[in-house]
C-alpha cells in the first residue's frame, strides 16, 4: 500500500504526459517493490521553481519522489533498483535534472499506516491467523 509523491518544479507537465509518470510510477512499485497496483497511490505535484536551490543557486528543473512502503517489506537490492529506476524515469519525463534530484524511500511501522480504516499491521495479523 504504498504512496509516492513526486514533485517537480520548472517544467509545465501535461496531463497526458503526468498520467504517464503517474502509471509508470505505479509500475515500477508494482514490479521492483512487489506492491499491489490497486492500492498504489501516486500524486504528481508541480511547485513553483522559485522555491528551490540546489548548493544555494537556482535551477532550470527540479524533482523530488517519496515513496512510503510499510518497513521490513523490501530488500536492500529492491529499494535500490527503484531508486535508480525512479531516476531514469524523472530524466525521461523531465529531461536533464540535477545530480541531487532524490528518490527517498520511508519504511514506516506497519502499525503507524493503513488504508480503509485498518492498519497495515492488523492486515498482516490477521492473514497469518486466517
């Protein structure tokens, strides 16, 4: 049940082209991070550039991805690989960006998140009881 927030500054994106980011995001979570594509969530958010420095100065383009996965559910290697897969996306859709564009994944406790009322935790309880 992850929730991915990639923000972007500097570049109008058009909505054919943000619901291309929005679906490859939900694949690369569906398919490096084994996470179910129905309950993957993905918000795409244009900030205005002004805002954002990188080393003090100013930029022409900027990214940023969060993605909250519940902890313990992925490996090193698969963190990684969405890392770098993340990256390749945000270059294809934005173009060049800079060096320090981060794709950040946040392991939360299974008992602190959930959807429809119920925790992640008590989903994994109670399969391993049914």
């Amino acid at each position: 049940m992850p929730f991915v927030h990639v923000i972007i500054a500097g570049k109008s994106i058009e909505p054919e082209a943000r619901r291309r980011l929005q679906q490859e995001t939900t694949v690369l979570m569906n398919t490096i991070m084994r996470k179910r594509r129905e309950v993957t969530a993905v918000l795409v958010e244009e900030v205005d550039l002004s805002g954002w420095t990188v080393g003090g100065e100013p930029l022409e383009v900027a990214a940023h991805v969060e993605a909250n996965v519940t902890l313990g559910t992925n490996t090193a290697e698969e963190k990684k690989r969405f890392i770098e897969a993340m990256d390749a996306l945000l270059k294809q859709s934005l173009g060049e960006i800079p060096p320090a564009t981060y794709v950040i994944v946040h392991e939360v406790e299974a008992d602190a998140w959930g959807f429809g009322g119920v925790t992640q935790e008590y989903r994994r309880t109670n399969a391993m009881t049914a």
